[in-house]
C-alpha cells in the first residue's frame, strides 16, 4: 500500500493526509472518551510497529552512509524534484501516529501538551530509527528524515485542534438556542435607560415581571427612577406605589449606611489606619443616582501588618465578629456587624480565598498594591481596581452566577478610568486565569446592552458572544443566588474548573462529600470540630433532601443538569477545556 501511495500526484497525496485528518477527528468525536482513548492507544502501538518494520525490520545491511545537513534534501529537491515525493512519504510515514498517539494521551491534558508529547516522540522515535539505520548498516541516516518524520508526528497530532474547535461550534450552536425571553430583553432596555440614558419605550411591558426581575438582580432603584414618570406609571398606579413604598426603604436603608460607614472609615483614618474600600462605595459614585445601587455589605481590604490594629478599632466603635479569636490570624475575610444598625463590613486580609484552589492564584495581582485617594476613601490605582472587580466577578460566575450589576460597575468605572488603564496590560493578566475571553464578554454587555460607552483597543475587539453569559445571569439573580438548584450546581461546576486547573478529574464523591474549608462557612461548628465532618456531610445531604421537595427544577437531578449546562458555558469562555 505504501508503494502505491508513493506513485501518487503529490497533491493527491496532500489531499489524502487532509481527508483522514477530517474523517479521523469526525468519527472520534462520536465516540466516548474511554472507547476513544483505547482504539487510538491500540492504533498508535500499530502505526509504530509498521513504522519499525518499514525502516528497520525488514531491511537486510549493505549501505552505511550518514547526511547530518540539515535542509540537504530540501536544497537538492530544486534539482531532483523526486527528493519531494521522498520527503512527503516521509511525513506521511509519521502521520498516523502523530494522528493515533495525541488522541490516546490523557484527555485531562491540554491539547497543546498533547501535541507537545506527540512531536517529541515523533523525534525520538524517527531520531531512533536513523541511529539504527546508521549503527547497523540498514540505509541512509539522514538529519532531514528527523525532520520531515517529526513534522509528520506534528501534523497528525493537530487533529486535537481540529476536534476542540468543532467541539467549540457546537458549544456556541447549543448556547445560541439560549435566547433572551421578552421580559429580559424588556428588563434590558429600561435598565440601558437608567444606567446610560437610552431612549426609553414601555409599551405592552408585564411590569409585575420586571419589578421581580430588577429586585433579584438588586436593580430596582435604578430602573423604576427610570420609569417612574412614564404613562405606565399611571396606568399601573396601584402596583408603582407598592413598588414605590419598597424603593423608599430600600433607599433609605442605603443611605444611612453609607452615612455611617463613611463616618466609620474617617474614624479608622484617624487611628493611623489604611484601610482600601473595594467595590460598593466607591463604584456607586458612578451612577446617575449613589444610593440607589444597592448593596448588601461595604468591603475593606487592610494590610496584613494593621489587620489586628483594625479588628481593635471595629470593635471600639461597637461592630462584633462571630469569628473566634483564636481564628483570626489565619482567617482571609472577618465579618463584622452592628447591633441594630445597617453596618456590614467585611474585612480582607487577602481579596480572595486562600483555601480555594480555583481562585487562590488571584491574589497575587493584588500583593504590592500602592493605594490612591478618591474621595476620601483609599482605594486601589484604577487599572488595579477594574482587574478586581473582573476577577471578582469571574470568581462568582465559576461559582454559581453573577448578577447584572456587576457588568453595570466593570462598565461604569472602565469608561470612567478608561485613560489610566493599560488594556493591553489587563488583557494579559486576565488571560492568565483564563479569564481573558470572560472580560471580553462583560465589556460587550456593558457596551452593547447596557449603554455604556468606552472604546476598547486590540486585543479586546476580537468577537465574543455575550449572549449565553447574559442569559445566565438573569437566570441566576445576584451571585447567582436565585434558588438551591443553582447553589448545589456550583459544587459541580466549581470542582470541574480545579480539576481543568491541575489536570484531574471531577469527582461525583467530592461533591457530595467536601472538605472541611468549604463546609466552614454553612456549618461554623466544624471551625472548633472538624472531626464533625461526618456529622456535617449527614446534615447537608439531609438539608437538601427537604430542599428537593420545594425545588421547581427536581432537586438533585435539577442541580446535575444545570451543572452540565454551565459547565459547557465555561467551556464558550475558555474558562475550562
């Protein structure tokens, strides 16, 4: 068969090597991984068995001869145009194991790992095989066979890429069946209005819809002050007052805590304190409207060396912590509250979980931060800033969701910060927590959907749909809090996204039984007991086995089929391969 191949039109041969390529990744797609791993380990074991017999096991000693210049072949094909038809048999010689061996390597891998470990033992194999050929007088060793054999390796291997990127446009066709409803895409608009000024249309609108809607996504303040002196305000009197009378509290509610947090903060500036507000106070600076951007708690980040002075000056001013004592040293994030006052302050020494190994790495952007002053409060450079809340929001959206008015801050304080980012800078430190093609997606909603104008430079203009992220976090309501099914899910996506991290797999039994540092939270008990970790896992599964009966979407089976679903949306993001 290979003299056959060899008496081929070298276009015809080009052809054929593209052809199996196709036929190869197509047909491999439609089997399970395991089937896969098998069939292409076995073939690949043939294609290096039929490599050795074709080089050196049925050839008989007589020519002893070695060309270490590299390129010869290629220079002396000009003259003896035959030399093409010998370097193309040569690659494809290679080709099937290049084909056969990256698809029988863990599938955990990435594909550029793969392709890696496929070429280099294409090397060493063909390298090999020409010391052989040398040492026992089996042929012509030549420096251009390596050459030409690894290539072939390298060539077949790339049918990883071509699978991942038919895996990719099927990714993208099911999530585009992941349309926007009316209500959203209504809820959309008055939000556009209310965020950047839009032209506002409120006709057949089902207002009790997106009332619910805006309230999930803590939004409501900002988008009834948009339509509170339409002709639907008039129409739907009854329903606006109700609504009124909950944005009055809301509001209200608001204001005095951001009264006193910034009496609180003056208080602590005066105690030769540090501390760097993040998110809430100073992003609600940036709406039309300060107060009407709800939110649930103000977030300072303190250097470790004033973590305990902080503690101590909290506590002065009547906040106390449910944290023990004897945790504090080595706890990221202490909670603090004021008896029957609004105050929720969470204070960090490090931004983002240590514990958690999906989003530990994340600190380090924030290791040196070199804090600036904006009205009146410490803050981080605004490049540094607009990382965090990116980051911020990507870590909840690994987690069980984000809501829109995360997308309204990332976009708000790009267009307001946009000449003292490094874009180019952001986009680098976001591709390198594979959340380059995320952010890409936030600034789209921001832009597209929300109204907010800021120009964006390469290499953020590439295309992204934002759709599918969109529709999650409508779905998900703030935090992606929006109901237990999606809670549970997260268990699942999050362990599938450290398990893309260091190369593992998912484990069912993990996510039914977590460890303790993930447990702490739900179950304080286990911070003093961790041996009542048995004891913890019991109470969580019995917890939501009574959360199976009020869930809509099925409980446990729900839960698994929203995880798979968001699983493949990490997947479109290039969170997760």
């Amino acid at each position: 068969m290979f003299q056959q191949i060899y008496a081929m039109n070298l276009w015809t041969v080009g052809g054929l090597l593209f052809l199996l390529l196709m036929i190869w990744t197509a047909v491999g797609l439609r089997f399970d991984e395991r089937k896969r791993t098998v069939v292409n380990a076995f073939l690949s074991f043939a294609a290096a068995i039929i490599i050795l017999y074709a080089t050196v096991l049925s050839r008989t000693p007589g020519r002893y001869d070695i060309i270490l210049t590299p390129f010869a072949a290629f220079t002396a094909a000009h003259r003896q145009p035959e030399l093409y038809r010998e370097m193309l048999m040569n690659v494809f010689l290679f080709f099937p194991l290049g084909l056969t061996l990256s698809n029988a390597l863990p599938s955990k891998w990435r594909c550029r790992r793969r392709i890696a470990l496929t070429t280099l033992i294409g090397f060493v194999l063909s390298a090999s095989i020409e010391f052989t050929q040398y040492r026992f007088s089996l042929g012509l060793a030549e420096t251009d066979d390596v050459i030409c054999n690894t290539l072939g390796a390298f060539v077949g291997s790339t049918s990883l890429l071509l699978a991942h990127a038919i895996e990719k446009i099927k990714e993208r066709a099911r999530h585009t069946n992941m349309t926007l409803t009316t209500t959203e895409t209504q809820f959309l608009h008055i939000v556009k209005n209310s965020v950047s000024g839009a032209d506002l249309i409120v006709e057949n609108v089902d207002w009790n819809a997106i009332f619910a809607l805006a309230n999930q996504q803590k939004l409501l303040p900002i988008l009834f002050e948009a339509v509170r002196k339409t002709s639907a305000a008039e129409e739907n009197a009854a329903l606006f007052a109700l609504v009124k009378q909950q944005i009055v509290g809301q509001v209200l509610h608001q204001t005095v805590r951001s009264a006193e947090f910034a009496a609180l903060y003056a208080k602590l500036r005066a105690a030769g304190l540090h501390p760097v507000a993040v998110k809430g106070q100073l992003c609600s600076r940036l709406y039309p409207l300060k107060d009407h951007r709800i939110s649930g708690d103000d977030d300072l980040y303190i250097p470790d060396s004033e973590f305990f002075a902080c503690h101590e000056a909290l506590t002065a001013n009547g906040l106390s912590t449910d944290t023990p004592a004897d945790e504090l040293s080595a706890a990221d994030e202490v909670t603090y509250t004021k008896k029957d006052g609004p105050l929720y302050i969470e204070l960090h020494r490090r931004l983002f979980d240590s514990s958690e190994d999906a989003h530990d790495d994340l600190n380090r952007f924030f290791a040196d931060i070199h804090p600036v002053e904006i009205d009146g409060f410490f803050a981080m450079p605004p490049h540094e800033h607009l990382l965090y809340l990116i980051l911020h929001a990507y870590k909840h959206f690994v987690r069980s969701g984000i809501g829109l008015r995360q997308f309204c801050d990332i976009g708000l304080w790009a267009r307001e910060y946009h000449d003292e980012i490094d874009w180019q800078h952001l986009h680098d430190q976001c591709a390198d927590v594979h959340a380059a093609t995320f952010a890409a997606a936030a600034f789209k909603i921001a832009r597209e959907y929300l109204g907010i104008a800021f120009a964006l430079y390469e290499p953020w203009n590439g295309s992204v749909d934002a759709e599918p992220l969109l529709h999650d976090t409508l779905c998900g309501g703030v935090y992606g809090s929006n109901d237990y099914t999606r809670l549970h899910a997260s268990t699942v996506t999050l362990n599938a996204v450290k398990a893309s991290r260091t190369g593992g797999k998912s484990s069912v039994l993990r996510t039914i039984f977590p460890k303790t540092d993930y447990l702490k939270r739900r179950y304080p008990y286990l911070k003093k007991h961790p041996y009542l970790l048995p004891a913890a896992w019991f109470q969580r599964i019995v917890h939501y086995a009574g959360e199976k009966h009020s869930s809509a979407d099925g409980g446990a089976s729900g839960s698994v089929k929203l995880a798979k679903e968001r699983i493949e949306l990490m997947k479109l993001y290039d969170i997760m391969e």
